[in-house]
C-alpha cells in the first residue's frame, strides 16, 4: 500500500518464510460454517500476508468469531480450506502461530 505512505514491515520467521502456493501466510478459501438452517460464515476467502495487521469489522452475528475459531483449529468448518505456511487443513485442529481473542470463543452447535 505504497502509494497510502503505508509501508508494511517485513517479518522475518524462523525456519524460513512460511507461504501458501500464492506465497501469502495464510490463505482462506470458500470457509463455510452452518448451524443447523442459520448460515454462520458463508463462502469466505481472503489471504494475509506475514507481518499484515488484519482486523475484522462487521455487525452482532455476522460470522466475526467464527471465521476466527476456524482459522485458529478451534471448530470444524463445513467446508472451504484454510493454509497456514505450506500446512493445509479441512478440519478442526489447532494451527501453531495463530492466536484468537474473542469474548465469545465456542463453535458448539445452537438450538
């Protein structure tokens, strides 16, 4: 983001820089989470960069948290794949290197 006077730091990591296939550190691919009808994340995708400071903005209920527990191995997507480094994931399991803070950190199922 040059051309904003934004200069985005370079981060070095140990063992190597850690990149997707499109050499982001992490990349998010058509994430889905349902609970039962409700709809909580639909078809999300982004890929971040080492060393981007990302932030999530939306309205109560939006799938905020969720894309996050996700991310971070803490619930199961339905499906949509998430790579952290060179390491892709279709299922729940914590990733090394990724940290959620959230007042509200479950992905159990709602009735």
């Amino acid at each position: 983001m040059a051309e904003f006077g934004v200069v985005t730091p370079s981060v070095a990591v140990a063992g190597g820089t850690p990149a997707t296939a499109t050499g982001k550190a992490l990349s998010v691919v058509a994430l889905r989470k349902t609970y039962g009808d409700v709809v909580a994340v639909d078809e999300a995708s982004m890929e971040i960069a080492a060393g981007e400071f990302v932030t999530f903005l939306g309205a109560s209920g939006s799938g905020k948290t969720t894309t996050l527990m996700m991310i971070a191995g803490f619930c199961e997507p339905d499906s949509g794949t998430i790579t952290v480094g060179a390491v892709t994931s279709r299922g729940s399991r914590r990733r090394s290197g990724v940290s959620v803070s959230s007042s509200s950190s479950t992905c159990s199922s709602r009735t």
